[in-house]
C-alpha cells in the first residue's frame, strides 16, 4: 500500500527533553549529584533488590550490590548522574526521558519489554511503601492544555495521528490497523499472518454490533479506514469520524478504491457533533482519548445515535479500577511524550458511567489482552527492522528510542496483565432483556 505523505513532518524531538533539565544537569561543574539526586539512587537500589533485574553501573558492578544473574534482563545505566536527577524531579516521566537520552539501556541480550515485565508485574509493591507517601511531591496533575474540548481534542489527536501516514505505513499490518488484533488461540501464535489477525478483530466487533446488510453504522475514530470498508463490504451505509487530517486523506483514499465512496462518508468532525441516527456504532480504542471528564458526553452522544433496538461496540484498553483512581490526576510518560489528553478508563468506570448517565447497559465483555502484546511485539520489532526508512522520513534516533520504549513499555503492561483490551457490547435495557 502506498500511503499518503506529510507536506512537513512535526518535529519528533520534544523541546521539553532539554529544557526540562535539572540544575546538576544544566551545570556540569558541579561533582556531586543533587540531594533529590541521591535519594533517587537510593529509591532505585532499594527498587532493584524488590525485582528480578540486574541495575547495571557503568563500571559493572550492581546498584543495590550483589552479582550478575545470568539468567536475568540486565538494565544498564549510562550515564547515573543524569538518570538520578531525572528520576528525581519526576519519576513517572524521568525513567522514559532518561531512555530517550540514552542514560539507560536494555543489557545485550536483553529485549526491552522483557527487561520491563519485571517492573510492570511489581508495579504496586517495587517500592517501599514508606516511599510511597512521599508520592504527592512529586506527581504532577495533567496540564490544562490538554483537556479534551472540542478544540483540545482535536490537537491532542494531531499530535500523534498526524504525524505521517508514512511512518506508521513502516510498522503496521496491510489494514493498516493502529489496534489490537485478535490471534487464533489454536494456532502457532508466530506463524499467523497479522493481516488476517486485524481483520478478525474487525469482524468481531462487527459482528457484536450485529453490523449487516442495510445496517445504518457509525465509526467513532476512523483510523484508516479499514473497519468502514469491512462493515460496507458486509452491505451497510457508514458514517466514520475522526480529527486527524492524514488519516481522513488516506480513509477516503482507500475507501474510493475499493469501490464504496458511495456507502461509506469519512467526515473529519468530533464525535460530539454528530448528528442522525443508527443501528450499530461501533468505536475501536477511541474511548481512551476522550478523558474521564467527558466519558459520560462520549456514552451519552452513543445513546443519543443509537436507533430504537440499536447495538453498541466499543474495544476498550483497560486498567484495574484501583489502578484508575490511583493514577487518573497524575502526569505521565505516555501522556507528555506520546498519547497527549489520553487516559485508559476501568471497566467498572465504564458500567458506571453508562448506568448513570444513559439508558445503555453492557451487556457483553470479550477480553484479549494477550493477543495485544502479541500486536505490540510485532510492531516494534518492525519499527526497528524499518528504521532507516523511518529516519529517512525525518525522524530523529531521539525519536527512535521514545517510540521503542512505548511499544515495548506497552507490550510489557499486556503481557503482565497490568493492562488489558476488551470488546465491550452495550444495549439499551429493554432491547438487552428482549434477546435475552
């Protein structure tokens, strides 16, 4: 597939990377390292004798002592001064900016994911919880520019999805599907092509919307327009939204090609201000940029869409309720570097949010949370295998490492369990007590 190439690729380096430097950073006469330093080295050594990896020194020997494991993943620190201050002054976003940097990396040997699988597993007990009260001084709240308005949303989605249809054209599947896909449970996982593991997503979600021949569908969040095509294929009429222009551009491309431009309408408009109404609608992973204070706009903006005995989809990734309202105020990684205005929602938010603020009811919950570290893995390993044609586009070896720590920082999340996905069916009561 030839995708659509950006006029000016926006710049992969996040200025914040520098400009966020710490004071023993900004001055390199200083010799020592900062006291938040210092304590930071000490959190990290106490963290490394709660958690099956080797903290790697530059002279060989381990943080926290002890000797090398042969038969565990290595972390080797770089450049400690300038990972200390940076876990210092902020630990939830230090640790991805000191991998951007180069401070640390995964022994040889070691794959990244698996060095971070450790870390994700232990992600409530790794420090000490005497440590842990002392959380509040350095979390930092989600900043107000990234509020997901009509006109925050629409920059929050920009600044991932448009960055080039080219870069993801190198590391995604023939659908080019920027989701989860669902693996054949009977068959060798490594040897399933990718493509028809997507499309089996595609049609399992469909097919939860009971999406059909004359079926009135709208898609929140288009992606490439691969779930249209499918659902127009099955003969419905689709209504798809999205905020992201290159995804649009390709969307419609790849729509009037097959033959469907007349069924299927690609709108570049937020899902607020839809209008009409629709048997099926369906949503794959868009619920996670919508943010927590508009969860009941999205759900009720569904109900509203909905026909009478109307059927709604969403795949859903998915954090722990405790998890949630642990960290759902609190700034991190992810949010700064790449998912801006972004937060993964629990089920228990979802069924609670639909109870109270409209007539919907989940009533169907399809979890693979497996099969995503599945997808991520592959990805990754693509985006680095394609690297030299992604530089070519413009990006930068800052970037490469910021996107090589978010798949494997993600894959690792969904190979522990700590994150899951799920395609999740909602009906309206009665409708729901009928088919039953």
């Amino acid at each position: 597939m030839t995708a659509q190439s950006t006029q000016s690729v926006q710049s992969p380096v996040s200025p914040s990377l520098s400009m966020a430097q710490p004071i023993c950073l900004r001055r390199p006469s200083l010799r020592v390292l900062c006291v938040r330093g210092r304590l930071a080295r000490s959190i990290l050594a106490q963290v490394a004798k709660r958690v099956p990896v080797d903290v790697v020194m530059p002279d060989g020997s381990l943080l926290g002592g002890g000797s090398r494991h042969t038969d565990r993943p290595g972390l080797e620190i770089v450049r400690p001064t300038a990972l200390f201050e940076r876990l210092a002054h902020h630990p939830k976003i230090g640790i991805g900016e000191a991998y951007m940097a180069g401070d640390w990396k995964a022994a040889e040997g070691t794959d990244l994911a698996e060095l971070l699988m450790p870390f994700a597993e232990r992600m409530t007990t790794a420090v000490p919880a005497g440590w842990l009260r002392l959380r509040g001084f350095v979390d930092r709240r989600i900043p107000s520019i990234q509020n997901n308005s009509l006109l925050g949303s629409r920059r929050n989605i920009e600044a991932h999805y448009d960055l080039s249809n080219d870069l993801f054209a190198t590391f995604l599947d023939e659908t080019m599907s920027y989701s989860s896909a669902i693996f054949d449970e009977d068959q060798p996982l490594r040897t399933q092509s990718f493509e028809q593991a997507q499309l089996r997503k595609v049609h399992a979600i469909l097919d939860m919307a009971k999406v059909g021949q004359d079926s009135r569908v709208l898609e929140i969040g288009t992606g490439w327009g691969t779930l249209a095509l499918e659902a127009a294929r099955r003969g419905a009429t689709v209504t798809s939204v999205t905020l992201s222009k290159e995804q649009a551009a390709l969307a419609r491309e790849r729509v009037a090609d097959a033959g469907f431009a007349d069924t299927v309408d690609i709108r570049i408009q937020d899902y607020r201000e839809v209008e009409g109404v629709y048997d099926a609608v369906v949503s794959v992973e868009m619920i996670e940029a919508v943010g927590e204070e508009y969860w009941e706009t999205y759900f009720r903006t569904i109900d509203e869409r909905l026909a009478p005995g109307g059927v709604a989809a969403v795949q859903a990734i998915l954090m722990s309720h405790e998890r949630l309202m642990a960290t759902k105020h609190s700034y991190g990684w992810i949010q700064k570097h790449i998912f801006p205005g972004g937060l993964i929602p629990s089920l228990q938010a979802m069924s609670e949010t639909t109870d109270t603020a409209t007539t919907l009811r989940m009533t169907a919950v399809e979890a693979f949370g497996a099969d995503y570290a599945e997808t991520l893995r592959r990805w990754r390993e693509t985006f680095l295998a394609r690297w030299p044609e992604v530089n070519a586009l413009g990006f930068d070896e800052t970037f490469r490492r910021k996107w090589e720590f978010y798949l494997a920082y993600c894959e690792a999340g969904f190979a522990t369990g700590y994150l899951d996905v799920a395609q999740v069916r909602f009906e309206r009561e009665g409708a729901a007590a009928a088919a039953s």
